[in-house]
C-alpha cells in the first residue's frame, strides 16, 4: 500500500494515525460500494479483485467508465475535494 503514489509520501504519524481509524469490511459480487454525485463516506483501499466505475451519459445511459484492480484506491480525488 505504501507504494501507491497517493500514500507515497506519507509519514509515519501519518500512517499511525490511518490504523487507527480504518475499518475493514468484505464486499460480494454486485455491491454497490458508492453512488455518482453522492457525498464520499471514506476511501476504499482494494485488496483483492476488481471494481467497475459506471457512470451515465447525458441519455441517463450506463457505460464502464474504468476498471480498478487490486492494489489500488477509491473515492481518494472526491474524499480529498
């Protein structure tokens, strides 16, 4: 985790302080982890597996706007916004 580029430069008071407050939950096949223009409840930091970004169009249409694969984060660029 530490050698994603969001967390590279963390510090170590900096990582205390993420154990103390992390949570660690399991998500099955179909979850819905957030909703588009919804208020960011946290990051997520992807362990394992794989996450689709969907998004709608203009036509209230939904397309794949990226895939995310484990190591990786979630919901960082709006949680820090």
């Amino acid at each position: 985790m530490r050698h994603l580029p969001a967390l590279r430069e963390a510090r170590r008071e900096q990582w205390t302080r993420f154990r103390e407050l992390r949570a660690t939950r399991l998500y099955s096949k179909g979850n819905i982890l957030f909703y588009e223009d919804n208020l960011p409840l946290g990051m997520f930091f992807l362990c394992g597996g794989r996450v689709k970004i969907v998004q709608n169009d203009f036509q209230n249409r939904h397309y794949i706007a990226r895939i995310v694969k484990a190591p990786d984060l979630l919901g960082d660029r709006a949680f820090i916004a």
